[in-house]
C-alpha cells in the first residue's frame, strides 16, 4: 500500500517511508492519481489532499493516460512563440522606421495593419526600443 504525508513530503508504505524532494511535482501528482484511482480515496478526496481542485484531478489524470508519467510535469504557461511579433513583422518594422525616420509607432502600426500584418502601436514601439531605432534628440548647448 502506498501513501504519501503531505506535509512531510514522503511515500510511506507498510515496510518504510521514502523521501521525496521538495519540487519533484510529478511524484506528488501521480501518489495523487494513485491514491484517487486506486486506492479507492476517490478523486475529490484525493484532490484535496494533495491541493488540487478536482477539475485539476481530472486534467491530469487525462494527460497521464494520453502521455504517461511524463506529462505530469507542468509546463511553461502563457504563449510558447511570440505569435504577434514574428521575424517577418519585425523586419517591416525596421524597414518602415527607415523609410521614414518620422512615421511614430501608430503610423507604422496602421501601415502594417493594412499590409496584412495585424500588431498593435505598443508592439511597435518594443521592436523600435529593441533595435535602438528611437529618434535621437538634440542635446541643447549652452
């Protein structure tokens, strides 16, 4: 039988315990699939113990079955590539800036937009400060 102490982070079975290091995640969410599929905790019971909720229980219990114990780990949140920015887009913006050293990252923004290559003012001016593009400004000399 296997069983795991939250709080003190180890397995435990009839014959001994095993220790569990502090940030090993998968571990602790396949003792959780364990425990609510097999040892009959259930998976509402079984999600509270390990502090999941139970929709939780059952998104990892579906990445289990569809990859095994390698899907456990979580992964990076948010977007994985920069989807608005891509290399293309950046190089139209550099192009534009130095077609017109005056356009402002609006007006290179709305010129793009009518291109085909929907990106925001904001996104424009990132791409302008990342490239150093900004106009310089006079220094005033006494």
């Amino acid at each position: 039988m296997l069983s795991i102490d939250g709080k003190k982070k180890v397995l435990s079975g009839s014959k001994g315990t095993l220790a569990v290091p502090e940030d090993d995640e998968i571990t602790f969410k396949l003792a959780m699939l364990f425990e609510g599929q097999c040892e009959g905790l259930g998976p509402t019971a079984a999600a509270k113990k390990f502090g999941y909720s139970k929709q939780r229980y059952f998104q990892v219990l579906k990445d289990f079955r569809e990859r095994g114990a390698r899907a456990l780990r979580s992964e990076k949140r948010g977007p994985k590539n920069n989807y608005r920015r891509t290399e293309e887009v950046v190089r139209q913006v550099i192009r534009h800036r130095f077609l017109d050293s005056d356009a402002s990252a609006e007006v290179i923004a709305q010129k793009l937009s009518q291109c085909g290559w929907p990106i925001s003012a904001r996104s424009v001016q990132r791409v302008i400060e990342e490239f150093g593009l900004q106009k310089k400004t006079p220094s005033v000399s006494p």
